[in-house]
C-alpha cells in the first residue's frame, strides 16, 4: 500500500525574520487510489481560476485575492484525504545554530519525521504502509536535503537501533520504504495546493485565528516544541 505526502512551508526557521515566530509546513496525505483523481480535479479547479482571470504561468498563493484563496480553500476540503500541518515557534528553539544551513536541514528533516511519525501512531498511515512518496517544494532547498531527509527516515523506521545505539528500546514496528522528491510547484499542484494550506496556518498562528475554519474538519497539527503547548 502507497501513500503520498504534498508539503510546503511558510513563515522561516530563523529567529530575525519579521512577518512572525512560526514555521509551518502544511499539505496533504493521500492513499494511492485517490490521487489521480484528486490531483486531477484540482488541477481542473485552478487552470479554471487562471483562465478566469487571465493569469499565466503559476498561481501562487502569495499573489491570492481572498476570494481565491476561499474557493481553493473550499475544494481542498471536499477531498478524500488528510490536511496535515507542523508548526513550530521558533523563539522557543534553544538548540539550533540558525547560522548553520546544516543544522537547519536537520532540524527540518526531524520536524518532517515528528509529522510522520505522529500520523503513524493515530492511525492514518497504516501499518501496512509499503511505501510513502513524499513530495515537497524544492524552492530554498539545500542540496543536501534530499538524500538527508530520505536516509533519515529510513534509518530512523526500519533499521533497528539506528538513533538509539547505546541503550536499548522498542523498534517502531513500522517497515516502509521512502521516496524523496523535490518539486518545481509550478508543474506540481498538489504542492500548490500544499503552499496554500502552510501559508493559511501561517497567517492563522500569526494573524486571523478566523482563518482555523477554512481547513477540512479534523485536520491533524503537531505543534512543536511540545513544551510551549
């Protein structure tokens, strides 16, 4: 059984940045046998909306009037699958160097593991899981980021003892395979549509907690650090 993850962030990993104190990344989980039709009717959706008003190239979110982004917004909510999102205050990081691309790549990568992690024990991904597809925004990506986040999730679900050499523990009991791609959005719309929901948490952390009704009822948010929450 294969599953798809569509993710993108908003805000940045960076105490100094000045539109807020969140990281977010936000988008989909979908079962194989519904993306093909749900990546098609949203592709529908939006080549309608750019004909509408005359826009070439990609819809982005950031060029967005609010009727727009309510009418994606609407849609995304009527498919079969999960909007997902991790947010992150940043003021409240106390052991990263943000100075170090490294270690913000790693931090990332962890905060992507905590995301998928957590939808493994309530249940969504199912145990049964083969492999997931993860498919994320290549814009500000490290090189390095791909291979890393891959490698870190492998080892981290499948080798035994990998991250917890020196003591003993229980193995996670979960054995899929992982498949890392970073995608230009503007071919890719379901990472479109991942950019619309990480920007709309965004602004809901930071600005118009209104904005919490437009997401599809039972959506799933791991807030982190978990001491501020």
């Amino acid at each position: 059984m294969k599953y798809y993850i569509f993710l993108d962030d908003s805000g940045q990993l960076h105490p100094n940045y000045p539109l807020g104190d969140h990281f977010v990344y936000g988008g989909l989980l979908l079962k194989e046998s519904d993306f093909h039709g749900i990546n098609y009717s949203y592709k529908n959706l939006v080549k309608t909306v750019k004909r509408e008003k005359g826009i070439q190239g990609e819809l982005k979110t950031a060029n967005m009037d609010k009727q727009t982004k309510r009418r994606l917004l609407n849609k995304l909510r009527t498919f079969n699958c999960d909007q997902i999102f991790v947010t992150v205050k940043v003021s409240s990081l106390i052991r990263i160097n943000f100075e170090k691309k490294k270690d913000v790549v790693r931090y990332k990568n962890y905060i992507i593991r905590r995301l998928i992690d957590k939808l493994i024990v309530i249940g969504k991904i199912p145990k049964n899981c083969d492999l997931i597809e993860i498919h994320i925004d290549n814009q500000n990506i490290a090189h390095s980021a791909k291979d890393s986040l891959e490698e870190h999730l492998i080892n981290f679900f499948n080798e035994d003892n990998y991250y917890y050499i020196h003591k003993q523990y229980n193995t996670t009991s979960f054995k899929s395979d992982f498949r890392v791609f970073y995608k230009d959005s503007e071919s890719n719309y379901l990472v479109q549509a991942a950019d619309l929901l990480a920007n709309t948490m965004f602004n809901a952390l930071e600005h118009n907690h209104n904005l919490y009704k437009m997401f599809k009822k039972g959506y799933i948010c791991l807030n982190l650090p978990e001491s501020m929450y």
